[in-house]
C-alpha cells in the first residue's frame, strides 16, 4: 500500500512539473496557477491538499470484456474542476465525452 501511495505521488508531481513545463492555465484564470516544490511524504496529510485544480483526462473505454479488441474501445475525454477542502472531502464538476455522448459528471468522495 506505501508502494502505491508513494508511485501515485510520484505520478502527481511529474504531472504538475508538466504543466508548469508547458506552462498551463486554466481559461479565466480562476484558478491558482501550480508551483512544484520538494514534497515530504511523511508529512503528507489531507490538509496538504486543499483547493481547487483544473483536471483534464483522455484515453479509451469498453462496455465489454476485459482487454477488448482495439474495434471494441470508445473514446473518452473530459474537463473539469476538483476541490480538496483540506479535511479529506472532495468534489468534483466535470464534462466527459463518452465516445461522442457529452454528460455532465458532478461527484464527492474522501481522500487520505
């Protein structure tokens, strides 16, 4: 489980560290702009993650067996804000295309 945490962190930060590389902003800027920073695992904590964050996602899906044929993937795409209160709840506001269907997505949940 450490693994995990630990890789999903990583994950996140080389995603940050691209979006201030190419320079990201989110439309309006609402948004606080991304600043990389050394980050202490051990001091990680759910009120280290607080705010909101543009997300945007892409890739393939199946309504079907696991893996599917390349003919059997529909697309997938979406845009969208999450917000972190700081306590370990989120939400989120989302648009995804579902290969071709658009629907708006509106969810929360918990975070350690």
């Amino acid at each position: 489980m450490r693994n995990m945490k630990i890789r999903v962190a990583i994950g996140t930060l080389v995603a940050v560290a691209a979006m201030i590389g190419l320079r990201a902003t989110f439309p309006g800027s609402t948004l606080p702009k991304v600043h990389a920073q050394e980050v202490d695992l051990e001091g990680c904590r759910a009120a280290t993650l607080n705010g909101r964050y543009g997300i945007t996602f892409t890739g393939y899906s199946t309504n079907g067996a696991v893996p599917a044929p390349i003919t059997g993937s529909i697309t997938v795409a979406g845009v969208g804000v999450v917000t972190f209160d700081g306590n370990g709840n989120l939400s989120a506001s989302e648009t995804v295309n579902l290969g071709g269907l658009i629907t708006p997505v509106n969810v929360t949940g918990t975070y350690t």
